[in-house]
C-alpha cells in the first residue's frame, strides 16, 4: 500500500471540548443571551473544526447561529404582541 499523507489535522482533545463547550453555549443563547453566548459559542465551534473535529464543530457553530436566530424571532413576536 502508498502511504497516503492527509492534509487534515488529527482531532485533538482540546478540538472535542471546544466542540462540546461550543454546543453548551447555543443552549444558553437559546435560553439566556443569544448575542454573547452565541457570539462565544460560534467562536468555540469553529476553533473546534479547526483544531480537527470537523463535522461536530461546524455543526456547533451552524447551532449557535440558529439559536440566536431563533432566539431574535422569539423575542420580536414577544415584544410586538
């Protein structure tokens, strides 16, 4: 067999609880203050993917993206009601 050298990173511990951390805070920017802990948790979710976890950490950061959507939406139907 060819040794065959990928350009990707190997996942690191520290790519998996950025990752994990990265999730925990799109739960609080759905609950709590979607500017500043999806801000944080977009951030965590791509130095995940960057660092190796690549499908978990742009999934982190595509899920704090659409908690402070969701959370924008849910606020503006509460206020204009």
């Amino acid at each position: 067999m060819a040794n065959v050298h990928s350009n990707a990173r190997p996942r690191t511990n520290a790519a998996r609880i950025c990752t994990i951390v990265g999730f925990v805070f799109a739960g609080l920017a759905l609950l709590l203050n979607p500017l500043l802990f999806g801000i944080i948790g977009l951030v965590l979710g791509i130095v995940g993917a960057v660092l190796g976890d690549k499908p978990l950490g742009w999934y982190a950061a595509i899920a704090n993206v659409a908690a402070i959507v969701i959370n924008m939406v849910l606020f503006a139907a509460l206020v204009n009601n």
